[in-house]
C-alpha cells in the first residue's frame, strides 16, 4: 500500500514530485529484480493519495507486479489518475483507509505494509497513534518516508508515533528534491523483507 500526502501542505508541483518519484522508482530494474528475487515473485500492490480524515483516494487499484509489463501498467495508470484536492493531514485517517483497503484487498499476503509519505505531522482526524497501533494489531507493518523539509523534526514525528510492526523503518527524504532516491531505498528495503 503506498499512500502519499496530499494535503494543503503540498502543492501542485510537489505533488506530482511525489507521484514521479513513486513511478521511476517502480519501474526500475532494481525494483523487478528484487519483487522477483521475493518468495513468490510477485508482489499486489495499490496507491492510495490523502489528506483530512474522511478524505483519501485510490489513485490505482490493487494489481499484481511481477515483472516490467505489470509494473508500467501500474505506473501508466498512476501518471493518468486523477489528482486528488487538498485538505488538513490526517495519517490517522490515510492508516484507518489503508487497512481497510487490505482488508478487502481480495489478496492472502505473506507481509502487509502500508508506506506512508508526508510532510508534516497528523493534525486532522483522532489521534495517530491509535490508528497505529490498531493496523499492527491486524498484522499490518507501517513504514515511513517523512519530507523534513519543512518539519526538520518530522522524522523523530514518524519514528514515535507512524510506523511500527515487523521490521518496520522510515527512511528520511531532506526535501522533494531527494524524495525519488529515497522512495527508491525505501521500496527496495520492502520488497526484500
């Protein structure tokens, strides 16, 4: 589950950094070979924007990426998705969507993760760390990609109170400069666990 920040925060240009980042990253070689290297080779995968609590959605829908074709598919459909409207930063409620997304996912995984992307700290919705810890209750791992750009402290943000499950980390992008390199470490680090 990859879900990115779209919030009031993030304009129209850092938006589209984000979804850019997220494309060149999945259509890699690195990428394949390692969602081929993995137990069973492939890996369901969907994409998922938000921002207030009630607001999320899903940009592409669940697909299966097992090698280049699939995984252009799914980055030709996520560069054609419409673009979300903005609101407040609810992670809560971008974790609450997510979940329930797995859950009807249609998919029996080994590993369930949802990749959380954002620039700033949870500020709509019920508190973070309860839509948290009732995703690692279901089994689910969140891990975390903070933009510190605007909120230096907003990696420490993540570590305390984002993700958390099996083997779950955050890796930090300084800005949306750096944001498609560290999409790129993250998602490698995934699909191998």
């Amino acid at each position: 589950m990859l879900a990115i920040d779209a919030s009031g925060s993030v304009s129209a240009d850092r938006l589209t950094l984000q979804i850019e980042g997220y494309a060149r990253a999945l259509e890699t070689e690195p990428f394949i070979r390692t969602v081929r290297a993995g137990l069973r080779g492939r890996i369901a995968l969907t994409f998922v924007a938000w921002s207030n609590w009630d607001h999320q959605e899903q940009m592409v829908p669940w697909a299966v990426i097992e090698d280049e074709v699939t995984a252009d598919a799914f980055v030709q459909d996520l560069l054609l998705a419409d673009r979300p409207s903005t609101g407040f930063t609810s992670i809560s409620g971008a974790i609450d969507y997510s979940a329930g997304l797995i859950r009807r996912s249609g998919y029996q995984a080994l590993r369930q993760v949802i990749d959380i992307s954002g620039d700033g700290a949870n500020n709509d919705g019920r508190p973070v760390t309860n839509a948290r810890d009732e995703a690692l209750a279901a089994g689910i791992t969140i891990n975390g990609l903070p933009i510190v750009e605007v909120e230096p402290s907003l990696g420490d943000y993540y570590r305390n109170n984002v993700i958390g499950g099996r083997d779950a980390f955050t890796v930090v992008a300084q800005n949306l400069t750096s944001f498609a390199d560290a999409v790129m470490r993250k998602l490698l680090i995934e699909v191998a666990s």
